[in-house]
C-alpha cells in the first residue's frame, strides 16, 4: 500500500504573500502550480519541482487554490471567477485577504460554497493564519484547506474582527519608521536591531517591510491615507522612491536587505572615530527599579560602584533590594554563588555625590524631570573628574539639556537601558551634535561589556524604540475608544497574527499607565506629534489609579477581587 500523495496545490498571485505560500509549500514536498498573470513576476519566481506559470488553466488538476493577489475586491474577485471556470467543480479556494469582506469575497467569486479564508497580516510563516468560513461555506472546504495546513510550519491564529485594524496600526508603524530610516540620522540595521531587542519583536520593521513587499505596503497606505487623511499613512518618500526602482524586497531578491545573493540579519552599526575612555569604575545617581537595575549590571560583570541615593533609607533599600534580586537570579541559575558575592563587595552605596568623584563614568538615573537631571549633572559636573564621561539615562527628554548644565557637554551622552536592565540587552546611545568622538565610542564599548547590544541614535525626544512604539501604542488605544474593537480582540490579533511577544494593552500595563501617559505628553510636546497625545481613555485610567501591572489593575485586571460581607 503506498502513501497517499498530498493534493495538488494551486497559488494565484506571486507577489510577497503568494510566494511566501510557495516557498512554504514546496519545501513540504506539496505539488504546488504558481500563476501570476505577469511574465516579469513568472520569469523571475521558480520553486523547485514547481509549474511556476502566466496560464490559468494550469490551474485544472488543483484541489485546493490560494488566491493572494493585491487586495482590491473586484479584482479578487475577477481572479477567482476566471480560476473556478478552469477548476474542478470541488477546488476548495481560500483567500489571503487581510482586510475585505470575505463574504463579500465569496458572492464575487461565484461560488461562496467553496470559499474560505486564509488570513494572515504578514506572509507566512512571519505571523498566525487565521482560516475561516462564512456562513455559506461548506464544511468539506474548510476540511481541505486545513489538511494543507497540517503540512506546513504555520501558526493558526485568531485575528477575528480586529484583523483588518492591526494590520492599518502595523502599516502605521512600519511608514514611521520608513520615514525614521529616510533622514539618514539612524540606520537601517540600528532601527531594526533597537526594536527587536527593545520590544521583543521577532523582526525588525525594515524586515517586515521585506516581507510584505514595499509596493504592495505602499498601495495600502496609499488606500489609508485617501480615506483618512491621517499624516501617519502617508508612504515614506524612501518607500515610494524603492518601488519606482524596483527594490521590492524578498519578492524581488532586494529591498532593504539583499536576498539573492543570502540574507544576513541586521547588526548594529559601527561606530565612527574615537578611541573609547577606560571605565574601571562606575557611578550610579538614583536608588530607583533603574538606577539599581545598571548598579547591579556593573557590579555582576566585575566594576565597582558607587550607588548615591537621596537618604540613609532610600541608600539601604537599594543594597537590599540588588541583593534580593541578585538572590533570585542565583536560584534560577543566571548568577553563582561567587558571583553575586563578588557584585555585593563591589557596591558602594552612599547619600554623599562626592563618592563618585575617582568614577570614570557617571549615570545618571533619577525621574524623568528636566530640573531634577539639571540638578544632577550640576553636580557631577562639580565632584567627577576631568575626563569623566557623564550619562544620562532619558529617554524622552533632552541630552544636551543636560549637558548644558555642566560646563564639559563634549563629556555628556545618553545611555538609555531597558527595563529590568539586568535582563534586558538593549542600550541606545543618544548623542548630541557636541559630544565629543571618544565619549560616544566610550559609551558603545561600556554596554558591549556589560552584555549589551548599544545602538546610537541622535538626541532626539524617544530615541529609537519610544519614537515608534508609542505612536502605536496610542493607535491601539484609540481603536479601541472608537469601539472598532475590544482591548482582547486587539491584543489577540497582535500577539497571534504578528507573532509579537504581547499585544499593546498587555504591553502599556507591563510599562505602566503613568508611566506611559507621561512618555507620550513629553513625545507630544517635543515633537508636536498628534500620534502620541494620550487618548481621553488612558489618562481617565490613570487618575481612577489603574496604572496597571504594578497595581494589579489596569486595561487588564491581574487580580480576583471580592466581596464579603
């Protein structure tokens, strides 16, 4: 008895999202007809052991087709009239559209008995696959599109109505950092590489452009911004100007990253001029979850240092608090024994900043609060030594307002770590248009050492990751104060259909509502950005003191709470 071969599988469409479902295909060994109407497209499209072609009848020995070409309903339409008239009468058909009616879809293609849907919100295997019905579908067709799917590396999802508005709030995303990337100040490789390690993303934003195919985002955004007219849907001139040259991305072998002649994953820039200074000792401003987070870094990777709280107590908590967490890390095996020991005799903590005057770099990680850094680097600028690089730990105020506070700002960079530092490998480099050569090269060779990945970035209000993110974020919030979907719907089709690591509501509880609301104020203020003005629903959140993970209530509740008499 021999095994029975898997069914003959049609794609009708080969741009990003067809061919990444003829990659998929082939690769398992399924018999796969590719058909695009275009020659150029078939000329340059080959899978192995493939009928990769412009006819449409080639179509005939198909049992299930997938229909992903651009997403305009006449034309899906159209397609899947022409391709039914050449297939048998059973040809299940799915479709990969991400934002139309698929029950509109199926009474355009002529036979809504035999249509399903095979959402995504990026080619596969990039995101989930949501397959779906309408109440005219046949059960036998959904039965088998899912058999093809067992086949292949997919994640199903479930995207539900939400779908179609994550895709518009990622599109949002990419065309900002599109217009980010254009300036020149960041390149494409730091962009990336701040936001994968930054907020977890499986790809960076100029990889996922490459998935999707930079014309095909530029036409939806096109579609978005004549219906909205919001600035945020504009495409990118740098978009516009790599459609017109042909530099589509993995479809065409180039985009931002090259493919045809094999891809590497993107590594942070390196960094021009500037032999970096010594630090054989460190000194750490604040007694905060941050300042104690780079206190216990440092001392874990063996430099000693001067932790300088405002009070004996505040002095004391920290000590006991990088102890405690040094404990735990000790238990989960990230830290031996010998280790956490040598890290606690190497912390000094004080109430006096004249402990960190011997320090060869002093970081200063007090609240964000523009007189408050003044006043701090007022008197580093007093007690540290000549040749000291002094650090601020902003991310959304300004560098050089704090170097202006000191008379040496050629001394002065930002060195933003993530949150919980001693987890997180992420640090930007913001630098102003003063700061001297060696002081930047200085701050990329200090987070190198600590295990960290540094990208630099200019002094702008956000860096890298909150300039992209928080936009986003607000656009999450705003869905949902519109009623266009629920905080669950939302967060499901993120985390499931762009395999990102939480949806935003989970993400914006896990910052902190406060926290968050304030970010986007100084990100408004700064940048005259409407994007980031808080919506109504986040800042009534934060007054009814739902700030969220750390008060166990916030978009999410992380509590049971009840009542008894």
């Amino acid at each position: 008895m021999t095994e029975e071969q898997p069914t003959t599988v049609g794609v009708l469409g080969l741009g990003s999202t067809g061919g990444a479902w003829a990659d998929l295909l082939t690769a398992a060994g399924v018999p796969v007809v590719a058909v695009d109407g275009d020659p150029a497209v078939v000329a340059r499209r080959r899978w192995p052991g493939a009928t990769v072609t412009t006819r449409l009848d080639a179509l005939a020995s198909a049992g299930v087709v997938i229909e992903a070409v651009p997403e305009d309903l006449e034309l899906k339409g159209a397609v899947l009239r022409s391709a039914a008239a050449v297939c048998g009468p059973e040809t299940a058909f799915a479709s990969t559209t991400a934002s139309l009616s698929l029950t509109a879809l199926a009474v355009a293609s002529g036979r809504p008995t035999w249509l399903a849907g095979l959402r995504t919100l990026l080619p596969p295997p990039a995101g989930g696959v949501e397959l779906a019905g309408t109440s005219m579908t046949d059960p036998a067709t959904l039965a088998a599109v899912r058999a093809v799917l067992d086949l292949l590396p997919v994640r199903l999802a479930e995207l539900g109505p939400a779908g179609g508005a994550t895709r518009r709030m990622l599109l949002a995303f990419l065309n900002r950092a599109a217009v980010l990337g254009e300036t020149g100040e960041s390149g494409r490789d730091d962009i990336d590489t701040a936001m994968r390690l930054g907020c977890g993303l499986p790809h960076g934003p100029f990889e996922l452009l490459d998935r999707i195919g930079i014309d095909a985002a530029v036409a939806e955004l096109d579609v978005l911004h004549r219906e909205t007219g919001r600035a945020a849907f504009e495409p990118a001139t740098l978009l516009r100007t790599m459609t017109e040259t042909g530099a589509l991305g993995r479809k065409t072998g180039r985009g931002f990253y090259r493919y045809d002649t094999g891809y590497a994953a993107p590594e942070p820039a390196v960094v021009p001029g500037g032999t970096p200074r010594p630090v054989r000792r460190v000194g750490v401003v604040g007694s905060g979850i941050m300042a104690r987070g780079i206190a216990q870094v440092t001392t874990s990777h063996g430099l000693p240092t001067v932790l300088v709280a405002r009070s004996t107590e505040k002095a004391e908590a920290a000590r006991a608090a990088i102890d405690a967490s040094l404990e735990r890390a000790v238990r989960r095996g990230q830290v031996g024994a010998e280790q956490r020991k040598a890290a606690l005799a190497a912390l000094v903590v004080t109430t006096d900043v004249a402990g960190l005057a011997d320090c060869d770099i002093a970081i200063e990680a007090v609240s964000e609060d523009e007189q408050a850094k003044a006043a701090v680097f007022a008197g580093l600028d007093r007690v540290c030594r000549p040749g000291a690089v002094l650090a601020t730990t902003t991310s959304s105020l300004s560098v050089a307002d704090c170097a202006k506070a000191t008379r040496r700002p050629a001394d002065v960079v930002g060195l933003h770590f993530f949150n919980p530092a001693p987890a997180m490998r992420l640090v930007e480099v913001g630098r102003t248009g003063f700061v001297a050569d060696d002081v930047v090269a200085t701050a990329h060779a200090f987070a190198t050492a600590l295990g960290k990945t540094p990208v630099g970035c200019p002094d702008r209000s956000g860096f890298l990751v909150n300039h992209l993110l928080f936009p986003y974020l607000n656009d999450a919030a705003a869905l949902v104060e519109n009623g266009a979907a629920t905080i669950e719907e939302v967060d499901t089709a993120v985390a499931q259909g762009l395999g990102f690591p939480m949806g935003p509501f989970a993400l914006l509880d896990a910052i902190g509502l406060d926290v968050s609301e304030a970010i986007q104020l100084r990100l408004h203020e700064a940048n005259d950005d409407p994007d980031v003005k808080p919506t109504a629903m986040l800042s009534q959140l934060v007054a009814l003191g739902r700030l969220g993970r750390k008060t166990e209530a916030g978009f999410h509740s992380y509590s049971v709470w009840r009542v008894t008499a």
